[in-house]
C-alpha cells in the first residue's frame, strides 16, 4: 500500500470532506491508499486511545509511541480489518492494547504477585478523599492490579465499553471477562477504606 503518510496534515482540505464518514468506510479507504481518510481516523481516534494507552503503560511517553506504532499498523494492514466481525473501535483498542503489552514485555519490570496488595505511600489515605483526589487515589490501587483485572477494569470503567465489546478485545468469553471485573473491583474494595470504597459503585 506504500509508505507510510508523511504529514497528513497537508490533506486537510480532503479529509473535511471525509469528516462524516463513517470509520468503516475511512479503514476501506485507508486500505486503497486515501491519506485524507487516514488522516480523519487519526484526528478521530487520537485522544481516546491515547489515554487509554497511558493508562496501561503509566507512562505518557510510551503511550504516544505505542498510538503512534498503532496508527502505522492501520495504515499498513487496514486490510486485515473485518468489518463483520468487530466494529472499528473494538478491533483498534485490540491494535492498541497489543503495542502496549508489546512494550511492556521489552520492558519487564518485576511484576507485582498476583495477592499483592501495595503499600500506600500517603500516611492518611483518608486525607487523600478529604483533599478531593479520590481519583488518583484509586487509579495507584488500580495500579497494582494483576495485568488482565487492570485492562478490564480499564475498558469497561475508564473508556467506557460494554463487557461484550472489552471481551473480544482481550480475547475472552463474556463470564471471563465479567469475573476478571469481579475479582478487580473486590481487590480494589479492599485496598481501599472504609470512607472511599464507594467511588467505583457511583462512577
């Protein structure tokens, strides 16, 4: 299909005209050669996968490199899309997700055990709800969780996806992927205390 675009900003003008396509017919596009629908599926898909990827590899840098292999593997095998068996979103997270873990092998820090529970660094993690960073708080003990609890916890939560959908990306039945969100939230329960153990339930 050739190389990869250059700059896909200079096919602004033509990718307006693509803006209302659906992704479906961009990837089809992408897959003959249209620069100007790659270049809408990167400004569409950027931002959101991008968190996403931050979020499992904790580290921003690696998170815009793993997008960045992501998008260039689209760009070379937008062929390898089935539009009957995925929608785009679901297989890209699946493009996605797989640099990152790619990323993270090259790396192997030492894993957490699977019953490790993490120290919290604040002396008063109640000081911590009280400062109104519940948030942060949680995403440590997210954190420590063991790897597939973390990405499903991840999917279904923080990007917002059904369990069908976060299941085909992990390549799990539903009731696998339904008792990895189980096991992480009652995991994250008990990392918790008593005054912030109800943030997951309300969000």
């Amino acid at each position: 299909m050739g190389d990869t675009p250059k700059k896909p900003g200079k096919t602004g003008r033509a990718s307006f005209g693509l803006s209302a396509e659906s992704d479906r017919v961009l990837v089809r596009q992408v897959a003959e050669g249209n620069e100007a629908a790659y270049a809408v599926l990167v400004t569409r898909h950027t931002n959101r996968h991008l968190a996403f990827a931050e979020r499992v590899l904790a580290d921003r840098a690696e998170a815009e490199d793993a997008v960045q292999e992501a998008f260039l593997k689209l760009w070379s095998r937008a062929n390898s899309f089935d539009p009957a068996a995925a929608k785009f979103t679901t297989w890209f997270y699946r493009v996605v997700l797989n640099q990152c873990l790619d990323r993270k092998r090259k790396k192997r820090p030492e894993s957490l055990p699977e019953g490790f529970d993490g120290v919290d660094e604040r002396e008063d993690p109640l000081g911590a709800y009280e400062e109104g960073e519940i948030a942060s708080y949680v995403k440590r003990k997210l954190d420590q969780l063991p790897e597939r609890q973390r990405y499903a916890i991840t999917l279904c939560y923080y990007e917002g996806l059904s369990n069908k959908e976060a299941a085909e990306i992990l390549g799990l039945g539903v009731k696998a992927l339904e008792s990895l969100l189980t096991r992480g939230r009652k995991r994250l329960k008990k990392a918790m205390n008593n005054q912030i153990r109800n943030y997951l339930d309300k969000s």
